[in-house]
C-alpha cells in the first residue's frame, strides 16, 4: 500500500475514533470563525437529524433512566444549535442583499423555511414564527422543567424507602442477592439521571431565550446593515425578515424537538415497557368510549348543515365502528379469563387429593419468626433498621467463618408473645429471645459502684446468659452515665443471631452449598478440586462435608478451603475417615486456628493434659457411629475425669484466661466429645496445631490437669 494512502487511513482512523471530540471542536469553531455556507446548510441538516433521531430514541426507551447519556446529549445539542445559529446570522450580515427574493451568498436552508412558512407575506412568517416560539416557551419548555425538577425531587424523596424495600426482600429471600444489587444499581441510575435531568432541562430553557434573543439582534442588525448597503428600508425590512424567519426556524425546530423529547423522556414511567404500548393497552380497555365519542360526533353532523357534515358524519360512523369492535374484543377476552380461571380451579380441585400433593414441602432454610409487638423493626415506614443488620450479619458470618449462608426469612407470627422472638434453621428453633421496644437493655460488665446500681426489670442478655435489666429510653443518658453498657432492640437480636449462626453453622452447611464452595474454588485452582473430586481417591459430596461440619462445629473457618482441600488430596490415599481427615486439616490450619486464641502479646495461655490421662483417654477410646471417637468411662473413672477438668479450668477462668486445653493429635477428640456436654466452653488444642503457629506466637502453660 502506498505510504499517501496509510497515512491518510491513519488520519481517518484517528478521526472515527475520537468523533465525539472532534465533532465538539468543529461545532464550537463555529462560534468563532467565519464558515462557508454550504458547511452551514449541512450542520443545520445535521442539527435537524440529531433532532429527530433523539426524538424517536426517546419513543423507543423503555426506561428513562435507561437512557443515561441524556443529559449531555442536551447540552451537546444546544451548544450545537446555538454555534450554528451564530454563524447564520454572521452570514446574514457579512452578506448585504439590495433585492428581496433569492439572495446569493445566503444559506439554501434558511431561504427554504421561510419560503415554506412566509411565502410573499412577512408579516404571516412572523405570526407564526412568534406563535412558535410562544408555543415552546409558555408550554413545552416550562412543562418540560417543571415536570424536571419535581420528578427529581421525589425520586430523592423515595430512595431511602426504595433502598429499605430492596434490602427487606434480599433478607426475607424473595430476591437473590444479585437481583438485589442489580435492583440497587438501578435505583442509583434513576437518582443520578433524575437529578442531572433537573439540571439540563434548564439548557433547553436557556437554549430557547437565546434564540430569541439572537433572532431579534438578526432582525435589527439585518436591516442596519442593508440599508448601510444601499438598500431602502422597506427592502431591507422585506429581505432581512424573511432571512431571519428562516434562521430562526433552523434555531428553533431542533430546540422544540430536543424540548419535546425531554419532556418526553422525563414523564416516561420506569416499568420497562414502551410507550406505543402502553397506549395500545390503555386506549382499547373499553370500547364504550370510542360509541360514545362518534355518536357524539354523528349527532354534530346532523345539526350542522354545511361542509363540515361531511367530516363530521364519517369520522362518527369510523369511532363508533373502532368501539364495536373492540367491545367485541374485550368480551371474547374476558370470556377466555373466566374459562381459563375455571379450569384452574377445577384442576385445583382435582389436585387437592393426598395422592397429588407434592411430596416436597421444604422448610426455610433460615427464619426469624417476630411477635406482632416487634414488626416495627422491619416496618420500612419507620426505619427497618433490623433488615440492614440481618444483611450485615449474613456478610459477617461470610468473612468470619468462610460460610455463606442463606437469605433469612423474616416473618411475623401470631403464634408468638408479642415481644418474643424466634430463631429457627430448616423449620427447627435455634433459639429465642424477648425484647422490649422503648427500652434498652443494661448490662452490668463490673463497671457500674454499688451506689449507682439502678432498678429495672430483670432479665437475661439472650446471647451469651449474661444478668442484665430493662430500663426506658428515657433513662438511657443516665445508665450511660453509671456505667452500664446499653444495648437496644435491633442490636439484642443481631447479637443472638450471630452467635446462633455461629454455634449451629455446622447444621447449615449442606451438600449444595460443598457443591456451590467447589465450583467457585475450581474457577481459580481447578488442578486441587480436581484432585479431590476425581481419581482413584476422591472424596464425595458427603465426606467432604463431614469434614467440613467438623471443622465448623468448632468454630474453625473454612475460607481457607484450598488448604483444606490439598490437605484432603494428601490424606485422601491413606484414609478416608472423616474424624482422621479432620485432625490433619486443624493441624494445617494450626497457624490459624491459633491466631484466633493468642493475647495482645501473641502468647497462648494453655492447660497441658498430663502424659498419663493422655494414655488413658486412649485406653478408653470407643468409636460411636455418626459420632465419631467417644471415652467409655465407668462411672467411677468419668466423675474424677471430669471433676479434674472442671477445677483446672475453673481455676484458669478465675486468673481471666480462656479455658484452653492442649493435648496429643491423638486425644484431642477425645477430650473435646468427652466435655462438650458438661463444659461446653473448652477450646481443645493439639500439640500439632499448637507447633504449626509456634513461628507466630509462644505459649505459657498455666499448669497440667491429672486424671
């Protein structure tokens, strides 16, 4: 290829791909530098089209909001339009005319529009025009702003209230989350465009007096100019006015149009359907108007006796025909309903028999069920600040516990105490609790003197049993001030849920979310999914859950959950055991599982199982199924066991330590099984997990239990 000709296709291609900047500096050189007619006549015919083509896009959005570069396509046009203008009237009066009719040097376009609309007769070009002009200003302009700046307001006014309703859906689980946010970002596009809206309307406004303005300046300036020329008055008047009604029509005619669509696309309703049809709808509901209308109509014609029986007469006999017919219509269409909703119910009659019930009813995963005491807390009109929290606790529990859970269901039930609450996880409660609204709940945490110990209702904090009373809002300031810590309603029952979640996340996993778990891990490390999914040694659905409900019933996070699988694709050839599987996988994650234990000094303060009660526990070691290795004491034996554990732990708990017990890989599910019933809050550490953080942290012994 010739080097003129890559050149000149890199020049082309630099152009096409920045057409919008280019085509910004050209229509402002316009304002500025003297332009060859015929450049003219072609950007009014491009301001024209623009024009239109807004004007049919607008017809055909489905949502307002949808057409978000609106705003600047507004100002866009009227900067165009008004560079163009100024550079017709430049034209007009760089090139003084002595005779009316065609004057050379003057734009086709605008000797052709006033043509059309003046004809010989200035005087009618200018009632029109003027009419024009009257008609964009006082009607389509104002409206257009007004309807602007009040559907702006109210969408602001609406979004919080919008906001709450999408957050309660995503809660309750009527929608994903996805939907949710997808809902939400529409939201936000509304709010953004609306109020960009109420700003550019004011363009199209401004657009209109500058036109006139510049219309007026043309008239004058036309006429000094002619007859500085030479020209008479009368000519010059004959000349200039019909030029100026020409170029004010080129000005004008694209700011109707651009003022129309934006009237237009504002009053559009955001139900994503178009406008033609929503009026095909609306306008055939009932064909009794269209009788009504052309009865009217024929009856006009009867009493009238000249031409206009001619028109009349028809036009009646047409609507009366257009109301028949969609009379008909309309009863053929309710006749197919009542049909249709017949056959359903009889098909639901038939299908009440026990034989053609669904044999899957399926619980809610997640539910909070609420007394009607308490369904303030979810009422969008007073707040809802409950919703925002629940979604807040699904979020957390993801980051803490590597669990995602399900939507939970917020509900009200009669069945309750008004002011109690109900926790439940697939149909069976968790837990519940009382609240009352118009009163916090006061914890003593040691920080409150004798002397200022204040009177409540007692009661107990449902999350952790802590003693704690009720006491109004109006007394908040002052258990503040007497050292209580203050907890209100929709933080009491986030609280306990959290901590259900977290003590029952074991029973949530199920084999769909293992499923849903492996399939997000495959996107970035498909060789380790692949290894234990596939293979000689694969591991079910199941045994991989197991593992997993293990690790969860403990309170250890499995976002990790590449560790935890090349850690199940190491072990998978020797065993498959999922209480052996398990003890590899903490020791993995030992570093972890440790972290969460240490002080502000990194230092693990831990009761160590003496070498003896060790080797005990073993002897005594019996393997229940579905319940893994469990000590099978006598009586005797199981009493001192656990009267020996529950004195060292006692006394770790009275120096403020947390009751951490370290022990052999081999005993550390023993141990645990063996108090999780009588000491439920015992941390059980193996030696292994321990030496897997030593790098990070350092341990103190706090003593030795013997058994």
């Amino acid at each position: 290829m010739p080097e003129k000709q890559i050149q000149r296709s890199s020049v082309l291609k630099f152009v096409f791909d920045n057409i919008l900047a280019v085509g910004i500096i050209i229509g402002l050189s316009f304002l500025f530098i003297p332009v060859p007619v015929v450049l003219i006549d072609i950007a009014m015919c491009v301001n024209l089209a623009l024009s239109f083509v807004i004007l049919l896009s607008v017809i055909y959005m489905k949502r307002a909001a949808d057409f978000t570069a609106f705003p600047r396509v507004v100002l866009l046009s009227t900067v165009f339009g008004l560079a163009i203008n100024v550079s017709s009237t430049r034209n007009i009066l760089l090139n003084p005319v002595k005779d009316s009719g065609h004057m050379a040097g003057q734009s086709e376009m605008v000797q052709a529009f006033s043509n059309i609309v003046a004809g010989s007769n200035v005087l009618i070009g200018f009632i029109i025009f003027i009419i024009l002009i009257i008609v964009q200003v006082l009607v389509i302009t104002k409206g257009a702003d007004r309807v602007s700046e009040v559907t702006a307001r109210f969408t602001l006014d609406a979004m919080n209230n919008k906001m709450f309703t999408i957050q309660n859906q995503m809660n309750s689980g009527a929608i994903t989350e996805e939907e949710g946010e997808f809902k939400i970002a529409q939201l936000r596009q509304e709010i953004d465009f609306y109020s960009a809206m109420d700003g550019s309307s004011k363009f199209v406004s401004g657009n209109v007096k500058a036109g006139i303005f510049i219309t007026c300046v043309n008239l004058i300036g036309g006429i000094i100019t002619g007859m500085m020329g030479g020209s008479s008055l009368q000519n010059a008047l004959n000349s200039y006015a019909c030029l100026t009604i020409g170029d004010g029509l080129m000005s004008q005619l694209p700011s109707l149009l651009l003022s129309f669509s934006t009237g237009l696309l504002i009053t559009t309703s955001n139900e994503g359907e178009l406008l033609s049809d929503q009026l095909k709808v609306q306008f055939s509901q009932n064909g009794s108007i269209y009788i009504i209308v052309g009865s009217a109509l024929i009856l006009m014609g009867l009493v009238f006796h000249n031409g206009a029986s001619a028109i009349l007469l028809p036009m009646g006999i047409l609507f009366c025909f257009v109301g028949a017919r969609l009379s008909r219509t309309n009863a053929r269409n309710a006749e197919k309903k009542a049909e249709s909703e017949e056959q359903q119910k009889k098909s639901s009659q038939k299908g009440s028999g026990p034989e053609e019930i669904s044999p899957v009813v399926k619980p809610d995963e997640l539910s909070l069920e609420i007394g009607y005491a308490l369904i303030p807390l979810v009422d969008d009109e007073k707040g809802a600040e409950l919703m925002s929290r629940v979604k807040r606790i699904r979020r957390e529990v993801a980051l803490d516990l590597g669990l995602v859970i399900p939507p939970i269901h917020i509900m009200d039930q009669v069945e309750l105490n008004s002011e109690t609450y109900s926790f439940k996880i697939n149909g069976i409660e968790a837990g519940r609790g009382r609240l009352k609204l118009g009163h916090f709940m006061c914890l003593n945490t040691g920080n409150v003197p004798k002397d200022r110990e204040l009177v409540g209702e007692k009661t107990k904090d449902p999350a952790f049993g802590m003693d704690a009373i009720w006491l109004p809002d109006s007394k908040r300031i002052e258990a503040e001030k007497a050292g209580y810590a203050v907890i209100d309603a929709p933080t009491i029952i986030t609280t306990h849920l959290t901590e259900l979640i977290r003590r029952n996340a074991a029973k949530i996993l199920s084999r769909q979310s293992v499923s849903a778990i492996l399939e997000e891990i495959k996107k970035t490390n498909p060789v380790v999914v692949d290894e234990v999914t596939t293979g000689e040694h694969r591991f079910t659905y199941g045994e991989i859950e197991s593992v997993l409900k293990n690790l969860l019933s403990e309170q250890v996070s499995i976002r990790n959950m590449v560790i935890i699988l090349e850690t199940l694709g190491d072990y998978g050839r020797i065993t498959h055991d999922s209480w052996a599987l398990t003890e590899k996988v903490r020791e993995a994650l030992g570093a972890q599982i440790c972290q969460q234990y240490v002080d502000e000094n990194k230092v693990l303060h831990v009761l160590n199982l003496s070498q003896s009660l060790a080797q005990k526990l073993l002897e005594h070691r019996a393997d229940m199924p579905g319940k893994g290795p469990v000590v099978a004491f006598d009586p005797v034996d199981a009493r001192n066991y656990i009267s020996a554990m529950s004195s060292a732990v006692a006394a770790v708990r009275e120096r403020n330590y947390l009751p951490l017990i370290m022990c052999p890989s081999e005993v550390r599910r023993l141990v645990k099984s063996s108090t999780e019933l009588e000491m439920p809050g015992i941390i059980v550490l193996s030696i292994n997990e321990v030496m897997a953080a030593s790098a990070n942290i350092k341990v103190e012994s706090l003593g030795e239990i013997n058994g």
